[in-house]
C-alpha cells in the first residue's frame, strides 16, 4: 500500500462547480451561503460557455459538478456531456444520493469518472440527524442502483465531533457496498457549521488527539479492502514544510454568481480572486484572497487562524503547538 501526501502542482487543476445551490436537504454543516453565492440554477449554455473558459487546460483538469443538489439541475446529464466532449481529466458528481431526474438513466458509466455520495454516518440514525430524515436510505439505494448500472461511486464522510465514533464502523460499510474511492472530509466552520447557534465551530471540530487517533488507522483499514482512501492532513508535524494552495496550485471554486474563489475558506467572505464576467475570468481588485495567500504566520494558514482558530492551540511562551496545513492538502492511501 502507497501512503502519500499529494503535492500541490501547477500543471494540475481542480475545478468545483456549483452549477446552482439549491438543496432539497438542510444538513446542519452545509457550507452553501445564498448570500454569497446566489440561488441561481445557471443555464445549460451558461454551464457550457464556463466551462469553455476552464477547456484550455482541460486535460489537466480534474471536475467536480456539485451544488447545492447537482441532480436537481435538469440538464446536468448535458453539462456531463459537455464536460467530457471538453476532454475533462475526471468529471466527478457529487450528489446527496437522491438523483433527480433520473440521472442515471440519462448517462453512461464512461462518461463519468466518479459518482460520489455523501454520508456521514454508519448508522441511519447518527447520519439522519446531521443530514435529513431518509438521507442514509437514499445513499445506500443509489450506490446499488449505480453499481448495478456499472458506475463507479465514490463516498465522502465529512467528520465532526457528531459523527467521529462512527467512523470506525464504515469499514465493513463500504465494502459491502462496493464503493471504489473513500473521502474524509473534515467539518469547515462555513455556512451552517458558523451560524447556527445550536452547535458552536467548537462543539462542532474534532480536537487534534482524535484527529489524529481515528482517522489514519481507519483510513488504513479501508485502504486494506483495496479501496482508495484521501484525508486531510489538518495537523503538520514539525519536519513538513507549510503550503498554501493558493500560492503554488490552480484549485477553482465556481458560484452560479460568477464568483470565483481560489480558497474554500474564503468562500463566505466577498474575498472572491475572480468573478466571470462575459465568460471571462476576470481578476478582482485588492484585497482579496491573493493578497492573504502571502502572508507568512507561524500558525500555518492564514485563513484557518482568522475563520476557524478553534484548532490553533499555543505554548505558553506563545508559540503555536502545531501549524495547521492548508485545507486542500491530502493524505492519499492506494491499495
Ligand atoms: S451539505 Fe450538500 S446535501 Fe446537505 S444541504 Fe448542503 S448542499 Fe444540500
Ligand atoms: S486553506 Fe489556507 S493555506 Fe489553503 S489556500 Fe486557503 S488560505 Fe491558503
């Protein structure tokens, strides 16, 4: 098995698209901000037009459709079509597990790289309360109907202090329902993790200790059944080097608004890089994020210290315990 962290590279992209925020769940970490990132549902020839501003590079670039719920759009199966007519490196959908419009019945296994489902808990209950009532039943009956038409499926389990303890139990999960990739994400103080005034960032974060306790081993396990595993690395230990995704990889984060951010972090913030304007990406003034990319600080990453501190702990002479790396740095397990 290959344990590896994946260096950021210029020659290597990632494009997020949000092709419209709509949702037909409310999970109490959604990180989806109207405010910020418009209700539109963008129009298939708008969909096409942006990504043709992302085709030059397409062979480098890895796509993930997302929203909002991607299958509420009626013709995300065109966008897929488009995207893999573009010569996409991957094309990715991220969906909640409900696939509207009869998705699958609309596209072929080959034109998808990856259908990846949300679930973040083994058992109904735990992933029901954070997600919506028939949530982890509606996960577990699109992965079967997926693989019985031969997609493959990918899953992504977004850990908070709700549904850490769980973790352990997804092992046998996964395996039984033939998933080929596995992805721990870890809860961001966005959108609804920062707001609701029911469940403080604090409540919501998982500490350093059982960070750093559960989530390696398990990946292991899961990695053993011949899956492919990514995690954050979160914590640097004192011999890595800290990187800033924005200052040495292309990662964009596309709004229906036409904002375009460079940082998820950033996203609640109008501290957008670019915003598309005439299908072009066209650069914002200062500040933005750009402008804290540079900054330097012993905590590691700037915008972790400003938006989420909660997992910043200190020495007594001041210094940082750990330094935190940036959020798009992962951990890559391959069987
Ligand atoms: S986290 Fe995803 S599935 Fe849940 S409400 Fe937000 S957009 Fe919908
Ligand atoms: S998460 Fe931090 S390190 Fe990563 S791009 Fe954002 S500001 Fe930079």
């Amino acid at each position: 098995m290959r344990n590896q962290t994946v260096a950021f590279s210029k020659d290597s992209s990632n494009l997020f698209f949000h092709i419209l925020t709509r949702c037909n769940l409310s999970c109490s970490h959604c990180y989806i901000n109207r405010e910020q990132h418009g209700d539109q549902t963008l129009p298939i020839d708008t969909i096409r037009d942006w990504l043709g501003i992302f085709s030059p590079k397409a062979n480098q670039t890895n796509l993930v459709l997302l929203g909002g719920e991607p299958t509420l759009h009626p013709d995300l199966h065109l966008a897929v079509k488009e995207a893999r007519r573009l010569q996409f490196k991957s094309i990715t959908i991220d969906t909640n597990g409900y696939l509207f419009h009869d998705i699958l019945e609309k596209i072929t296994p080959d034109l998808l790289d990856f259908l990846s489902f949300s679930l973040d808990g083994a058992t109904r209950n735990t992933n029901d309360a954070i997600r919506g009532k028939g949530c982890y039943d509606a996960v577990l009956s699109g992965i079967k109907k997926a693989r019985e038409r031969g997609f493959a499926c990918s899953m992504i389990y977004t850990v908070s202090d709700k549904n850490i303890h769980e973790l352990t139990q997804m092992p046998a999960l996964v395996q039984k329902l033939d998933v080929d990739r596995f992805f721990i994400q870890v809860i961001g103080m966005r959108g609804e993790s920062s707001t609701s005034s029911s469940q403080t960032p604090r409540a919501l974060q998982v500490s350093k200790d059982s960070w750093l306790e559960i989530i390696p081993q398990v990946a292991e396990k899961i990695a053993a059944q011949g899956i492919i595993v990514t995690y954050p690395k979160v914590f640097l230990s004192n011999d890595e080097a800290f990187q800033c995704a924005g200052n040495v990889a292309k990662n964009y984060f596309v709004f229906p608004n036409g904002r375009v951010y460079q940082c998820p972090i950033c996203e609640d913030f109008p501290l957008h890089s670019h915003e598309i304007h005439d299908n072009h990406l066209v650069a914002m003034p200062p500040i933005n994020e750009t402008d804290l990319f540079k900054l330097t600080i012993p905590e590691g990453c700037v915008m972790n210290k400003m938006i989420q501190p909660a997992n910043l702990a200190y020495r007594a002479d001041g210094r940082p315990r750990h330094k935190i790396a940036c959020c798009m740095l992962k951990q890559e397990l391959l069987p």
